[in-house]
C-alpha cells in the first residue's frame, strides 16, 4: 500500500511533512516575541559560527554539551532552537503565526493563520527542452513564486507568452492579436498548447488566453 499522503493543515496532529515527505506527528507551538537589546540585531547562523575556539573556550561542561547539541540540531535542521538556560521574559505573543514541528525529522514549519508558509512549496514544473532561453528564464522564475504569488506567476506567463510570440515571429505588442494572428496562420492546435502549459503552470492564477 502506498504511504499516507495528509496536506498538511493547521491544528492537524498529523500530516504528510513538507520537509521530509513522511507522514508524520506534529507538536504545536504558539510564538512569543521579544525585541533585540539596543545594538544587538539578527544574523543569518552558519557553520562557521561553530568554531573550535569557542568550543574549547569554554570551562563549564554543561555549556559545552549544550554547544554540542545545538550544533547537532543545527547540522540536522538550520531552523531550529537554542535553549536559554534561565529563560526570557516575552510578554508578546503573536496571533495567527504558529510553528509546527515534525516527528519525524524535527524540522519546525511556520505557519501564518492556516497557511504554511515556510517551507515554501515548490514546483517541478519543467521548460520545454525547445523553449527560448530568455523565455525560459520567465517561466522557471514563474514557476518559483507561483505558490505566494499566482497573480505575479500568471503576469510572468504573460511575459513569457508574449516574448515567444516574438519567438514565433508575430509583435509581441499585444498578446491577443499575436494569438489570433496565429490563428489565422492556421496555429490553432498552438494555441490549445501554449493555453494548456499556462494553465498547468498558473491553475491558482486562472489565467485565460
Ligand atoms: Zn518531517
């Protein structure tokens, strides 16, 4: 039997997980917020900022296996926690942003009201080996935005479309005459194609030829 696919949705206690794919349990966690002191602001973790030096700088074993441990669930999960021994004090909660976490590989997904919205889906929408590079260019970039901007997929389309008619040896001025003008030429079944791919690309976006 194949495995469970579950979208995954909000409050779910289990779902098909954007990360590892597996069908998994999620814990649930609601988000507090606390600013940065003065002079203090957020930076991208890296490896690099794990060094040996740090390490073996420190005296307290306790903080070195907490070292050890968060560079473990960095190594695994580079959205993850860092524990603070003695806590904080956050009287900000956030409404509507919440965080899931999976079972099964511990990665953390944030979720904005009942949308996930990271990991950002993406789409294995493949160019056709024929396409214009530069329409190609549009098309993958289309395909990139396409699940938090349908209207600025389907306007890319629109772009793409407009630059093959080029392609196509028509203006390139207004989409509509373009295609019609190669209807004329007897391009009907073109047409049907070219409505076809756009609709598999942009089907959130309706776009219509
Ligand atoms: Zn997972």
């Amino acid at each position: 039997m194949p495995p469970k696919e579950v979208t995954p949705g909000l409050a779910l206690d289990s779902f098909s997980c954007p990360h590892c794919g597996a069908f998994a349990d999620q814990h649930w966690f609601r988000t507090f917020v606390r600013s940065y002191q003065r002079d203090d602001n957020p930076s991208v973790v890296t490896k690099d900022d794990f060094t040996k030096a740090k390490f073996d700088g420190m005296d307290d074993e306790k903080e070195k296996k907490a070292f050890l441990d968060f560079f473990k669930r960095f190594t695994k999960n580079e959205v993850t926690y860092s524990v603070v021994p003695y806590g904080e004090t956050c009287n900000w909660e956030l409404v509507n942003a919440y965080i899931s976490l999976c079972h099964s590989c511990d990665a953390f997904a944030i979720w904005i009201k009942d949308s996930l919205v990271w990991p950002a889906k993406e789409y294995q929408i493949e160019p056709h080996e024929d396409m214009p590079p530069d329409v190609k260019e549009d098309f993958i970039e289309a395909a990139t935005i396409i699940d938090h901007s349908p209207r600025g997929a389907a306007a890319l389309v629109r772009l793409a479309i407009q630059k093959l008619m080029v392609d196509l040896g028509e203006k390139g001025k207004n989409i509509n005459e373009d295609i019609a003008s190669l209807v004329e030429k007897g391009l009907e079944s073109l047409r049907r194609r070219v409505s076809t791919r756009c609709s598999k690309i942009c089907p959130k976006a309706r776009l219509r030829l």
